[in-house]
C-alpha cells in the first residue's frame, strides 16, 4: 500500500475509541469516557493516579493488536472526539451513591467489575447499571465494598451496634437513622457529631461507620485549614469524616453548613483568562470530638450529636477491626433491608425542624420499626439549642428581659435603643463591663439577633424586624402559648 493510502493515526485511534466507549458530557461542560457495557466513567483529560481515559485507550489498543502510538496521534484523537462529544446529550455522574429510574437509588461498591447495588422500596439486588442510567465516578477514596449479605434478619445491626459504644438506644436509632440518610442521593442528613469523654472510641466508631458506606480503606481525617482545601476533599469522595475537632472557626463552620445542605464552588480555570469551573456538592459529613466549644446557631440546627460512653471491656485494635471487617457483609446487608423497610414507609413530613427530610426519615423508620426516632432527633436539638444559648451571653440576656414581658405581648424599639436596654439588663446593678464580644453598634445587634432567630424562637422569644415611616425597629414577642422546652419520654427500645 502506497504511504499516501494509509489510514492516518489519529484516525485509527478514533474509530477505535468510538468503537469500545461511550463519549459524553457533564453539565460543566467535561467529557467522561465509559466503556461499552461498563458503568464507570472517566474524563478524557484526566491524569489522575485512578487511571486516565489516555491511558484506558492505550492498553487497549495495544492488546488488541492495533498498535503503539505517539502522543501526539493520541493527543489528536482525544481532541476530535472531545469535540464531538459536546454535541451529546448532557449525563451527570455520581460518587458512590446515585439515583435511578422508577424511584431507585443505587450504591456503587467500588468494584472493578462495576457491580453496585440497587435499592428500591419493593427490594434491594445487585446487578451492574445500565450505564445510560447511572455514570459511577472513582477517585482515590473510592474504597471497595464487600458483596452484602441477604436475609440477614436484622442480625448485622445488633453486631454494628455491639462493636460500638453508644450510650443509650436513643443515639443508636438515631444514627442508623444517618446511615440510611446517607445511602439517599437526595435527603440532606445533618453531620453526625460523635461525642462523649475520653477513651469513648469516639474515633473508632466514626470510622466503622463511614466504612459502611466508603469501604474498608477509608478512614478519618484532620480539619483542612483552608475552606479550598475542605471542598477539594468533599468532592472527591462520599462521606467527609474530621477527627479530633475542639475548636469550631466561624469560617470552618459556615463551610459545614455548606457540606451540609449543598452549595457550589466556582474557581478560574486553570490555563484560561476567562472561563470558570463549577463544583457543586453536597455530602453526608461525620465529626468526632468532645468539645468544639461554642456552637453557631445555623450549624446547631445541622449537627446530629451522638454520644458514647467508655466501654467496659478494652479490645485489642487487631482483635477489633478483624471482627469488623468479617461482619461488615452482614452489616451492609442488615443496612440495606432497613433502607428498604423505611423507604416503604408512609409517614407525615415534620415541618418544625429545619432538616425536614431528614425529620421525614426519622418518622419514617419510626413508622417501619417503632425506635422513637423522631423524639430523639427532636430531643437532641433541644439540647443544641441549650448548648446555644449558654455559649452565648446575648441569647442569655435577652431570655432574661423576655421574661419581664407578658404573655401575649410585644415590645417595639429601634436597634439602637435595644442595645442600650440589653446592655443595662447585662450590667445590672452591679455595673459589671460588657464582655468582649458584645455588640457596638444596633446593626450588629440586628445581625445578632438574627442569627439568634431560631434559638429564641425555641425558647418562646419572636425576634422580628420591620420599618416605619421613622425607623427601622425590632420587636421581641412572647406568644401567649410558649413551645415545650421539655420532650416527650422516649420509648427505651433497642435495635
């Protein structure tokens, strides 16, 4: 064959590739490479140490005869078909765990066979995805999950339940509760805050728990000191587990919020002037600590605090985690059947906490099992809500003037007078200073007090705001009829 009749490189490498994968985009625009048949997807630029497309389609070619190729016929290729593949319809893609069709969620297992499993409210199998339904995305913390044991009759919980050291069966339902939330792609769950005194194995319980979800390989990190640093963590795997926190920043919290309920993030990209890349995420998130200090208000109403107390008996580590790893089948497939008795459920959606969705599961696995969920992840909140309070010498000052307020009424000033009234409640007659910290000025009063909202609303204190025709005000109200401070008993009912 004459030189000028020979099929070009560049050419060959894309038949090829078109041949054996399927080429797609993201809704920021990456495109993913997936081999025919096969739900794992990578981007074709990645160079990353989970193995790239390039490298995928190099081995391929090679085994299959066609040959070895320079760069730059590679870099070709890639290029034609990264262009045709912006013409293609748009396909998200998930880590770990993913919604379906017809109601599903699926669980990816981190297997190199694909194998996932799949969770709907009539059952629970494992199969691997029809790629056009679920895209899997692997990082570095993709740990690989064993195979879950069927028919399991409940006993994979009560083994979960006896390598930890939760204190009471009011935080065992409620972090099941967490567990189930974090096998749904779309219910927020708040960050479970794992407490209790020293040598609780507050540290070992976080990580059999994450390891449920995140496999066998994972494992409990420190606080980034960077919020780019944070996020860069959370979007690479599933569940973000810190440990050891005793310290609570104001900007490490508002970026838990963040994790919490969802945000973007939005950076230059790399090697341009003007385009952007977009990151959104939203994670289950998992704290152990004893104490963080004073707890801000907005991320009060998103932790999940679940508190163990010392064992009895020490274990050796060894001892430990060999029993860990030979029940964690049983325990995934215990996990699993709870999902599904709860997603089968039918119950009211709670619209007094502001994680409602997560106060829906609750009630719904109390409707599947009776465990009271719902009453201790209430309870719980209360308790924030004190932690709140006496963190907080504001909040304390104005419970102590709403009390000279009667039932039923209001009271009505500026911003400016509010301060000097709360400022002379805080005083007192014995003159005291006001401690460091305390608002200067009626706007940052205002702001205060906002953020307060919710933690005096809970308390029987209406914080509202409004204007007249001469001023901005605030107005403090006491409703007639306070909510209860005090729960309801919980049943004492284990799993």
């Amino acid at each position: 064959m004459a030189e000028d009749e020979k099929t070009p490189a560049r050419e060959v490498i894309a038949d090829y590739a078109q041949a054996h994968f399927r080429y797609f985009r993201t809704a920021d625009g990456t495109v993913y490479a997936q081999r025919t048949g096969h739900p794992v997807a990578r981007p074709i630029r990645s160079q990353g140490t989970t193995g790239s497309h390039r490298q995928e389609l190099m081995v391929g070619l090679y085994r299959d005869g066609i040959g070895v190729f320079n760069g730059t016929a590679l870099k070709e290729a890639l290029d034609l078909i990264e262009a045709l593949a912006l013409s293609e319809q748009v396909q998200p893609v998930h880590i770990r765990v993913a919604p379906g069709f017809d109601g599903a969620t699926w669980l990816d297992l981190g297997r190199a066979d694909g194998m996932s499993v799949r969770i709907h409210p009539t059952g629970w199998d494992i199969r691997t995805p029809d790629p056009r339904e679920v895209c899997w995305k692997r990082t570095q913390l993709t740990g690989e999950l064993p195979l879950p044991t069927r028919d399991t009759d409940g006993k994979g919980i009560d083994l979960l339940l006896r390598l930890t050291n939760f204190a009471n069966a009011q935080a065992e339902c409620l972090a099941l509760a967490w567990l189930i939330g974090c096998l749904g792609p779309s219910v927020p769950v708040p960050a479970a805050f794992l407490t209790g005194p020293q040598g609780a194995g507050k540290s070992t319980a976080g990580r059999m728990l994450t390891r449920i979800v995140e496999g066998m390989s994972s494992d409990l990190r420190r606080p980034p000191k960077d919020e780019d640093s944070l996020t860069a963590a959370v979007a690479a795997g599933w569940v973000t587990a810190l440990d050891n926190l005793s310290h609570m920043s104001p900007d490490l919290s508002d970026a838990m919020c963040c994790i919490v309920t969802g945000a973007e993030s939005v950076k230059r990209a790399l090697f341009t002037d003007g385009d952007v890349h977009r990151s959104s995420y939203r994670r289950p998130l998992l704290l152990t600590g004893i104490d963080v200090g004073v707890i801000r208000p907005d991320l009060a109403e998103r932790l999940l605090p679940l508190r163990l107390e010392r064992p009895k008996v020490r274990r050796t580590e060894a001892e430990l985690w060999a029993e860990y790893a030979e029940v964690l089948p049983v325990v995934l497939g215990s996990l699993l059947d709870l999902t599904v008795k709860v997603r089968k459920a039918h119950a009211e959606t709670p619209t007094d906490p502001r994680m409602a969705d997560f106060a829906h599961l609750c009630a719904q696995l109390d409707a599947a099992t009776g465990f009271g969920a719902l009453a201790a992840y209430r309870a719980s909140l209360d308790d924030l809500n004190d932690d709140v309070i006496e963190g907080d010498l504001l909040a304390q000052t104005v419970l102590t003037h709403a009390e000279t307020i009667a039932p039923g009424a209001a009271q009505r000033m500026t911003s400016t007078e509010w301060l000097a009234c709360l400022s002379c409640v805080y005083s007192g007659e014995e003159a005291r200073p006001l401690p460091k910290g305390w608002p200067t000025t009626g706007k940052v009063l205002a702001d205060r007090l906002k953020r307060l909202q919710p933690t005096l609303a809970a308390r029987g204190v209406l914080i509202d705001s409004g204007r007249t025709k001469e001023a901005r005000y605030l107005e403090m109200t006491r409703p007639a009829v306070p909510p209860p401070h005090e729960q309801p008993p919980l049943p004492d009912q284990g799993t």
